[in-house]
C-alpha cells in the first residue's frame, strides 16, 4: 500500500528543455478545459515549455498560428468554461500519410515531442499511429530537406499520454470519462423539470439520451432518476418486450402512479439488431395504452453548460497525472491513457483500452449481448444490475417470504442522496422478501414509536427528492436505549439500517456497546454514510458530500462573475464540513481558488502573509479574481472575519475584499447524479448484507447476533466498497474532532497548490506505475466496486 514505500517526489523530474503539446479532438466535453489547464500549469510548473495546438490534429496539420507556445495565464478562468478553448475538429488530412507528414514538419520545428492528446477513442488511435510512424516521418522529412539530421537525432521519438475526453463514457478501461458526469448533470436537471409537468397532467415521457454505440448515460440517468423503462444498446431487450412494458405501465397507472418515464440510448437496439427509436417507442404506447405521450430529444444540450465539481476535479487529477507520465516516458513506454478506477488514476496503455472498446462493439454486432456487458467493466454491469433489481416489483406471489422485518433510519443532518438510499433499501430488502419498517426523526423518533411499515410504492420518485423525506435527527441513543429495545421488540424487527453521518456512526458504537444490556439490540446493523462533510471514517466518500461540491463550485462562479468588471478583487469564502476540510479542498480544487485554509493542514500567522504577498503577485498580471476558502473550524483564532479584514488591510491599493458565509445551501437541493447513483448502489449492497447476515444469525427461531462483524459500516474504499465493523474503525477516529485519522484527498492538497502557482513537494509515488486493461471474471462483478 502507499503507506509502505518511500514517497518519491518529483523535484527531480525536472521537464527542462521538454516541449509538450496540448490538443483537444473528436466530439468536446465539459471538463476538456480543465484537463487543458492542468496540463499546461503542471508543465511549466516542472519547468516545460507548453504549447496550445488549436482546433485539434487540423491544427497541427496547418501549423502557423495554430500552435502558439503559452503562459500560466494564457489558462486562467477557463476552469468553468464547458467544451474546449483550443477548439476541435474532424481532420481528414491527419488520416492520411501526407497529412502526418506535415504535422510532423510542424512539431519538430518547435521542438516539440511529447504530446497530451484529450479526445475519444478515434483521436487517440491516430495519435498511437502518429506515434509509431514517428522515426519513418523525420527520416522522410530530412530526405526532402525540410529538416536536418541533427533534427533526426534529437526528436528522434514521440511521448503520447492520452485523456479520455467523451460524454459516451464508452472507452474502456476507466470508471468515468470527462464529460460523462456534466453529460448526467444535464440529463438529471431536464428528467426533474419534466416531471413536474409529467405529474400535472397523467403523462408519458420518451426521452432519448445520446450514446450511439453505448448506453451509459441512458442506464446512469435511468437508475438516478427511477426510470420505468430503459433501452440501451448492449442490453436489448426479449422478444415479445412491448407486451411486457405496456402491461407495467398500465400496472403503474393503475397503482395511481401519474407519470411514466422511459428512456432510450439513441444507439439502442432490439435482440435482432434492429433500431428501437423514440418515436416507435412513442407509437406502442399511444396505440396500445391510448396514454398522452410526448417524446423529448435531447441532443447536443448533454455536451453543453459548465462542467460538474466531479469532472474539473477528475480532469485537473488526469492533466496532472499525464504531464509526469510525459516526463517518465521513454522511448520503451508504450502510449498511455491516464484513467480513474475507483477514485485512483492510473496508467494504461493506449492500444489495449481500443482493442478492448473495439471487442465490445464487436460482440455486440455478433449478438453476443452478456459478453459485452461484461466489456463494458464493472461499474456499467453493476449499474445494469441494480437497475434491474430496483425498477421491475415482481409480483407478491413470486417473491420469497423470509418473515424477518427491517428497519431504515436517517440519522445526523440531511444530506442530498439519503432518499435514493432509502428507497434502494426499501425495495431491494422487499425483493429478498423482508417486510421493511421506516423510522421517523431518528434515534428519537425510534425511541417515540414513530415507526411503520412501508411498501414498493411508498418510495416511488424519491431519487430526485433532496433532504430527508424521513425525517433525521442528530440525537444519539444512548439515553433512549430501553425505549428503543421496547419497539425494537414490539415490531419484532430483526435488522437495522442506518443512513447518517458520524452521529449514525456514534449511534452503532452505541447501541452495539449496549448488545450485553439488551437482547434486542443482538441483530444485524449496517450503516451507509451519508453526511455533505465526508467526515466518516471507514469511507472515501459519502452520499450528499458530491451535492455539496457541486453547489459550492456554482456559487464561486457565480460570486467570481459578480466582480466582472469591477476592479480587482478577492473573495473570502466559508465552507461547511465541522472539522473536515474535504468541502474546503475540493471545492477549491474544482473552482480554481488560490488558497484553501483546513484543520488537518495547520497553518500560522507566516502562511496567510505569504499567501497575501502571494495573491498580491498575482494581482499585478492579467489576473483579476482571488478566491480564498476557509472550512468553518479550521482554526478558532483565524475567523472568516480575521481573514477578510486581513486580506483587506494587506490588499489596499491593489485588490479589495468580499467575503461569503455559504452556509446550509449546501446541504439543501436536488441530490447530483452522482449522488443519486452512489446512494442506491451502496445501500442496494448494504441491504444484500443485511439478508445474509439474517440467514447467517438465524438460529432456534430467532435472529441472535453478537459478534463484530454482524455491525457494519458500508464504505468506498480505493477502488472496491467494503464492509467494515464499526468496532474496527474505532482506531481510525479521531473522536474529538469527528474526522477520520487518515484522509485519502489530503494527497489531493499539493495539486491545488501547483495550479494556483505554489511551490510545494508533491508525493508521486502512488502514480505513474502502468497496468494493464483487467478482463474482470463474472463473479468479480460481485464483489462490487462502484
């Protein structure tokens, strides 16, 4: 693990005398502009020359102004901007040997061999063949003497890195793509206003999602907004499916369900390879069911608008990550691709990634649909997965009776995401064939008897809801212990499943603690965190806390565009998290802020003058806007108002002061697509554990668990979710503070420095070794990672 080696830092890979160029190709995608920043801050951060190559590989055809060396500000307030800055376009020239040849003229004269390709499939196999035709091209161009053999000599081999940049989310071999997320982001916002005009008047809505040859966006946006039915490309679906659709949305109908939702990938097919479009789709229900239909096409609206918190974050991590790349390449280091797998980037080769994304389009014209799913990775056959489990209710007479009842609670502040994990509870644990039981207000409410059963349709629609439909409370148990074991016996409840933040950890601790008291409290437990701070230990992530990146991340757009215009100015903004800093580092990694102040990182007197002097810098170049954040309890001396008043006094005559308590709106709003997906996988997985536990426990008549292991916390760890014993977490926190010993994102925090043009050492040990492209095995896919 990273804890074991040395770290190595990269001081000593100097980029001196190296030139990289940096191109965006093929389709653009939010985020492509921070990948873009990031590889050009990183570049000149490690000494580089950069060079922008404007409307992709037609650009490095034509040359001339279209590839112009760059400056640390040539990249400022970019970060928000969606598509690409540099441009894109489709180059026929590139395809042919004559067109490479130029292109090639046009790079070594600038000296330029290391190039950082951010495009889809397409954009990257030319570059691999640019790249291996390399050597042939200098030696043709020195022949023609348009360059001379020193030349040859010196440049004689070409680095590519590549980025995956597609709102397909169709390249294998990484979790996310840049743009798939934004992609999300504008699908989600377009299904909740539909519904609303869906629930006024009884109405089917068709929605067709891009995604020719793969049907991510359509199967994510299914699952996070609780679709009745999807159609997507590598899952077609029987024969004889119009009869089973049609019968289920009059089932809904009749169950008083006033809107249906469907959606359809635009590659989508039929298991005989025939197009199923949205307007055929449109025409069986009209014909058959006579429901008022209505068909919406989303089109390019799904490329467009600004890039989510997730995808500036995962394309600043991936521009970084491919400059050392460059830097590590030799002539033996095949062409790479910087990917994410879990919240991990690493390095895979190029071709492989290709071959792999070829073979599943390959088996999908080949009919071989199962095999293609499995292509497709993990993440894409878990999302299926659960999808098919939570949106089809089986009918009562063919699901399994277990006669063991569950309960679900909500415990600590709300959080954006808790309902969708409520509901994949409720109807994953009715599928397994519990009966489920929903806790009001907590702990409190538990110990009040605010507890009733609740049924499929109770949690319909909840995805999209934010806040607690449940009701949460951060009381603990501790002092309602007899109450609790009373109801816990009274409605003979076997099990129990925590949604919550620390408190919802605390409450486990303590109602185990009191396992040796109470009988009832010897039953299955599991939490699932959910708390916008991130704070809980045992979890990289936790539902809500995306939510609230996210709105952080709007609001410091907005606040910077407020001051377009004005004089130069700095902003003081203040983040929620109690003592975690992960709002505070994040949400200044994606909104391109100069500093952020946290409690893990102590900071003194000498550190906010230099960062004074350091903005002050900055504010006598081009740049305008300085953006400051500052978690809520990082440090008790050093207020928000100590900050701006001093900012303010520091900057006079050169910068003025504005400062922004952002408060409890980021708790509040609709749930992100991440939030949505995240919070219905894990508590989908958390309720799997919950049933076989029950099984496990299940002796003489009754449910008597007392070990460890049967108290749970449900986490993202790395690159797998795991089950952990709350019991085994304790040496991981740090109670006085509520965060945990270890944070993954601190290794985060160097990355924000460099871009906002700090020194400071960065630990590059964790990066930069080269996997190779996993076939997972079938039975890989249950151990789940997300």
């Amino acid at each position: 693990s990273a804890m074991d080696h040395q770290p190595k830092f990269f001081e000593n890979l100097s980029g001196t005398g190296k030139a990289i160029g940096v191109l965006t190709s093929g389709g653009d995608a939010q985020g492509m502009n921070a990948a873009v920043r990031a590889v050009v801050r990183m570049g000149i951060y490690v000494k580089a020359k950069v060079y922008f190559i404007y409307e992709g590989y037609q650009g490095m055809v034509d040359g001339g102004d279209n590839i112009v060396e760059v400056s640390w500000e040539s990249v400022s307030s970019i970060l928000q901007v969606g598509g690409t800055v540099i441009g894109s376009a489709r180059c026929k020239s590139f395809r042919t040997r004559e067109g490479r040849l130029q292109a090639a003229c046009n790079l070594v004269k600038r000296g330029i061999t290391n190039l950082c390709v951010i495009g889809g499939d397409g954009s990257l196999t030319g570059a691999n063949l640019f790249r291996e035709e390399w050597s042939g091209l200098l030696e043709e161009l020195a022949k023609k003497g348009k360059i001379d053999q020193e030349a040859v000599k010196k440049y004689a081999y070409l680095n590519i890195v590549g980025m995956v940049g597609s709102i397909d989310n169709d390249f294998c071999g990484t979790d996310m793509t840049i743009g798939t997320d934004s992609a999300l982001h504008r699908i989600i916002e377009v299904v909740d206003a539909i519904m609303t005009t869906a629930q006024s008047h009884q109405r089917t809505f068709v929605l067709e999602v891009m995604g020719r040859h793969c049907g991510y966006l359509a199967l994510v946006s299914a699952l996070a907004c609780g679709a009745d039915w999807v159609f997507i490309p590598e899952y077609p679906p029987e024969e004889g499916w119009e009869d089973i659709m049609c019968v289920k949305l009059s089932e809904n109908r009749a169950r008083k369900k006033r809107l249906n939702i469907i959606i359809v990938a635009e590659g989508a097919i039929d298991c005989h390879n025939k197009p199923i479009t949205s307007e055929k789709v449109k025409e069986l229900v009209v014909q058959r069911l006579g429901f008022d239909t209505r068909v919406t096409i989303l089109g390019h609206v799904q490329r467009g608008g600004t890039p989510s918190a997730f995808d500036r974050i995962l394309a600043s991590r991936m521009g970084v990550e491919a400059v050392l790349a460059l830097l590590e390449g030799t002539p033996a280091t095949p062409a790479c691709v910087v990917s994410l797998s879990g919240n991990q980037s690493v390095r895979l080769p190029l071709m492989e990634c290709v071959q792999m994304t070829q073979q599943v389009q390959k088996a999908m014209d080949e009919g071989r649909f199962i095999e293609a799913v499995r292509l497709r990775g993990r993440s894409f056959e878990n999302n299926l997965n659960t999808y098919k489990l939570l949106s089809q209710k089986k009918p009562d007479a063919e699901l399994p009776k277990s006669n063991f009842n569950v309960a679900v609670l909500n415990v600590g502040a709300p959080a954006a995401g808790m309902n969708a994990a409520v509901r994949a509870a409720v109807r994953v644990g009715i599928t397994e064939g519990h009966k489920m039981f929903a806790v009001i207000d907590g702990f409190e409410g538990f110990a009040k008897g605010k507890i009733k059963e609740i049924t499929w349709g109770d949690v319909g629609g909840w995805t999209g809801q934010g806040g607690s439909i449940l009701g949460t409370k951060r009381t603990l148990p501790a002092k309602y212990l007899e109450k609790i074991a009373d109801q816990m016996r009274t409605n003979n409840i076997n099990a129990l499943m925590v949604i919550g933040g620390f408190e919802a950890y605390l409450g486990l601790l303590e109602l185990s603690a009191a396992r040796e008291k109470y009988d009832e409290f010897c039953v299955p437990m599991v939490m699932v965190p959910a708390t916008v701070s991130n704070n809980v230990p045992g979890s990289d992530f936790s539902i809500g806390a995306d939510t609230a990146l996210n709105t952080i991340t709007d609001t410091c757009d907005r606040i910077k565009q407020s001051a377009s215009g004005t004089k130069r100015r700095v902003f003081i903004i203040e983040t929620m998290g109690g003592y975690c800093g992960y709002l505070a580092n994040m949400g200044a990694l994606a909104a391109g802020a100069d500093a952020a102040y946290i409690f893990e990182e102590q900071f003194d007197i000498r550190e906010l003058q230099a960062n004074v002097e350091h903005l002050t810098e900055k504010m006598k170049t081009s740049i305008q806007r300085g953006l400051v954040l500052r978690n809520e309890n990082c440090n008790e001396n050093y207020t928000t108002d100590f900050i701006y008043q001093l900012y303010s006094e520091e900057g006079k005559g050169v910068f003025d002061c504005r400062k922004n308590v952002l408060g409890h709106m980021q708790q509040g709003g609709a749930p992100s697509p991440f939030d949505r997906n995240f919070g219905t996988k894990i508590s989908a997985k958390a309720m799997q554990w919950i049933s076989k536990k029950l099984v496990e426990t299940y002796r003489k008549g009754r449910v008597f668990a007392n070990t460890d292991d049967s108290v749970c916390l449900l986490g993202m760890r790395r690159r797998t979710l795991l089950f952990q014993p709350v019991a085994e977490l304790k040496n991981e926190t740090d109670f006085v503070h509520r965060i945990p010993k270890e944070q993954w994102w601190l290794k985060l925090r160097p990355l924000m420095k460099i871009l906002a043009k700090y020194k400071t050492s960065y630990d590059v040990s964790d990066s930069g070794q080269l996997e190779h492209v996993a076939m997972h095995s079938p039975k890989e896919a249950e151990t789940g990672t997300i």
